[in-house]
C-alpha cells in the first residue's frame, strides 16, 4: 500500500473517532508513519523477493494480515490472488482444482459440456462462501481445506456431468456497479492489480469534512443474522469477490489481470485463466470472450453465447436467463520473457489499455519529414 493511501486511511478513521480534522490529521501522520516504517523494514527483509516468496507458503501475518494467497498451478502457471477476507483468491483454487480432472481444451470453449462443468463448480463455491469465508480474524476460514486437492477430489463426484445439480456446503445477494479495476506493471517489474469498490453509487453518500474522501457502505453486505460467517459484528471487515490475479511460469509473471463487479468476479476472473491457460486465447481474446455466472439459482448466459449452446444447457436442467454482459471491465497485462509488454480492456466498460514511455533518442536522430535533411537519419 502507498504511503498515502496509508495516511488516508488513518485519517479516515481518526476523523470518524475524534470529529477533530486538526486532532485527526496529526494522528492520522503518526499512525501512518509507523505503518510505513514498518512495511519499509518488511521490505528491507523480504527485498524483491516479497511476492513470490509469500506465494510459495511465507507467513507475513505479522505485518497484519496474509497480503497473497497462494492458489495453484495450472499447465504450468502458478496463480496468485488475494486471501481472506476476500473470497476470490481460495474459490478460484478451488474451482481450479474441481475442473482440473477435465480436459477442457478437448471439450473445447463455449461448449455446453465446458460451460455445464463451469455452471456447477460456481454453485459448488457459491455455497462454500456464504458458510464459511468471512474475515479471518473473527472465523476460522478453512483455506487449507478449501483449497486441498484431496477435498476437490472428494466432491468433484457430485457433478452429474449431464445435469444441473444442487449443494450444500462441505464447510462449516447484493450487486454493485460501483466498483473500479486498474493492472499496472512497469520496466523494473513491479506489478499492481488492483480492485477497489465504494458498494452503492457514492458509497455511503457523505463525505468527510475538508478530506474529499466519500466513505464506501459495504457493510450493506453482511448477514444481519448472528451466527454465521459473515454476519455483522464490531470491527469485522466484509468479505468480498475481488479476484486480482497474478500468473506466474517458472517463477516470473506471465499475466496480471482483474475486473469489478461485485460476486460476479471470481467468475470472470476464473473463465479468464481458463482462456489463456486451456484455451489458448490471446489476451485480448481472453478478455473479451463470453462469460457466464450463477450463484446457483439462474445461470447468467451472455448474450453472445449461441442459442443452440443455450438450449442445451437449458435441457440439462439449468434455468438459463441470456444477460447483455456478465461482469465489469477486465483489465489485463501480458508480460513477455524480453520484456514486452501488452495490455488489454474489454468492452464491458470504458477502459482501455495504456502505455507510457520516456527517454532521449539517440545521437543525431531526427524524425521524417525534416525540411533541414533530404533524407531520414539511419
């Protein structure tokens, strides 16, 4: 986190606390600066090799929270993405693990059989989550169970591959279009991405005096009912489906990528590894290719997905509702060995891909046309 989002944060809070904007913003530097002085001596330690040590199993929870979740390899490429309580990074293993008995390049993209498979490991997740990933420091999430390929093993069998089925949870619905993502990776190799979301449109409708900052109203997702994973208690943080991704071969990124849209995330993010990794797609075509979601009641079908792939999906029992889009914006970067780099947005949303550059030229170079020369510089 940038030392000024750091400072934002603590003055947040301490605005909220003291109703002092003088009071707020000397605790707020305070605070921050020991937070920053802290991550300064964490990267004095760790060094560049942070986040694919952290990835392989090192535990930096005493810098307050895990800040990656190792997910998992597939064909090769490691995958690596948020940990509790954010939900995206454990159901995408899972999910990972639930499919990795199928050749689903065989079957092929957009086929009932492929997006059959995908229905049902969504509402195999779907139920997970609501039982059980919540904020770690209030429940015992069972990562470890989660996201074991032993437990894929032991309820893949579940999956009637020529039905729609119904789960429940082997351990223990409000949408937002107010969310944002932005993946950026730069010449050194650093790599953010990175979701942020305010819930509802502005958030929760106020700001605070003299800060320009619109608090978010997430809490508007916690279950009211005590009791269970992911109901509301003081000082709780909200699960979310942010899913930013990071995809690594041999150790060095190959791909980062992301999107908003609330619990339709993990879905998209999730179709996008299967496109580049399975599927063989670029990554624009991995970006843009069809979707589909379901929570386990309706199943979310893009529009652009064919009728005829629709009806038989509906024949084998899934209440098909077609749907113009299925998720917000992904934003992506594809990271060659020789260090190109590409960038990719869909048409989901507005984005789009940038890039920025800098430098002199060298020696005696002129651009075409030059009035002073009759010909360009070698």
């Amino acid at each position: 986190m940038h030392r000024y989002d750091l400072f934002t944060l603590e003055l947040f809070i301490a605005v909220v606390e003291e109703q002092s904007i003088a009071a707020a913003s000397e605790r707020a530097h305070i605070a921050a600066s020991a937070i920053s002085r802290r991550i300064s001596e964490l990267e004095a330690m760790l060094g560049a090799e942070l986040l694919v040590r952290h990835s392989k199993g090192i535990d930096l929870t005493e810098a307050g929270t895990a800040l990656l979740h190792h997910a998992r390899t597939i064909q090769g490429v490691e995958i690596i993405g948020p940990a509790p309580p954010a939900s995206g990074g454990v159901h995408i293993v899972q999910m990972l693990n639930l499919l990795e008995a199928y050749d689903l390049a065989a079957m092929g993209f957009g086929t009932p059989d492929t997006l059959h498979l995908l229905l049902e490991v969504l509402k195999i997740t779907a139920v997970e989550r609501r039982a059980a990933t919540a904020d770690p420091a209030f429940v015992d999430v069972p990562v470890a169970r989660l996201t074991a390929k032993d437990y894929a093993a032991r309820r893949r069998p579940e999956i009637d591959p020529e039905r729609s089925g119904r789960y429940a949870p082997g351990v223990g619905t409000n949408e937002s279009a107010n969310t944002t993502h932005v993946t950026v990776a730069d010449a050194d190799g650093t790599i953010v991405t990175s979701t942020q979301t305010i819930n509802s449109l502005f958030g929760a409708k106020i700001m605070i005096p003299g800060t320009g900052i619109v608090p978010n109203n997430y809490m508007y997702l916690f279950d009211p009912h005590p009791g269970h994973a992911l109901s509301l208690a003081p000082g709780k943080r909200i699960t979310s489906g942010i899913s930013a991704l990071i995809g690594c071969r041999a150790g060095r990124p190959v791909f980062a990528l992301g999107l908003p849209d609330a619990h339709r995330i993990p879905s998209g993010a999730l179709q996008a590894v299967l496109n580049l990794v399975d599927h063989g797609m670029s990554l624009q075509e991995a970006v843009e290719a069809t979707r589909i979601f379901t929570w386990g009641e309706e199943a979310e079908i893009e529009a652009g997905i064919p009728e005829t792939v629709r009806a038989a999906l509906a024949a084998r029992g899934h209440p098909v509702r077609p749907v113009a889009h299925v998720g917000g914006g992904m934003r992506a970067i594809g990271l060659e060995p020789d260090g190109t780099m590409t960038g990719a947005a869909c048409w989901r949303a507005d984005g789009a891909p940038a890039g920025l550059g800098g430098g002199l030229a060298r020696a005696g170079t002129s651009f075409w046309p030059d009035p002073r020369r009759d010909a360009p510089s070698a």
